[in-house]
C-alpha cells in the first residue's frame, strides 16, 4: 500500500477490484479517488467524462439517476486502473 492512499480510497480500490463485480460503487467516491492519485476528469457531452492519468485515457458516463455505478462500468475502471498501475495490493505503481 502507498503511505499517501487515504484508508476510505484503499477499501474503495479494494471494492473495485473485488470478484465478482460489486454494484455498490459510488460514482462520486470513484471521481474523488481518481482525483487524488492525480486524474484529470474533462467534461464532454451529457453525462460524459474523459478521464486522463498520464498516457491513460478512459472515456466513462456518470450513472444517473441512481449514484451506483453498474457492473459493466465498474468492470471498464478496473481495467483502466490496472492499465495505469494503480491496483490495491501495489497502489499507484
């Protein structure tokens, strides 16, 4: 674990990567998390985001009317997390 990560962002990373995908991802914790390890989340169209960690870039949609994010989303983050080198048992490579 990387001394930085907050304890509520390492269970979050945890809950991410958990098998089999959980349903219980709150889109606004995942915005803050990815914020704090240095994502650069644009704006695009309707509910649309691009979000950029060094080369990596994912373009997502922010779930609404429910805060959850649904598995396939969560699935996608996971992905691009392990992409980026941020996985809960090495943090931010």
């Amino acid at each position: 674990m990387v001394p930085y990560m907050k304890k509520k962002h390492l269970k979050l990373l945890q809950l991410i990567f958990k098998r089999p995908v959980s349903a219980n991802v709150q889109w606004r914790e995942v915005e803050s998390f990815l914020k704090e390890q240095g994502a650069v989340i644009k704006e695009r169209g309707g509910s649309r985001v691009a979000i950029r960690i060094g080369d990596h870039v994912l373009h997502h949609h922010r779930p609404h009317p429910s805060p959850n994010m649904d598995k396939g989303a969560v699935a996608a983050l996971r992905d691009y997390l392990e992409n980026c080198g941020i996985t809960p048992d090495g943090g931010k490579k």
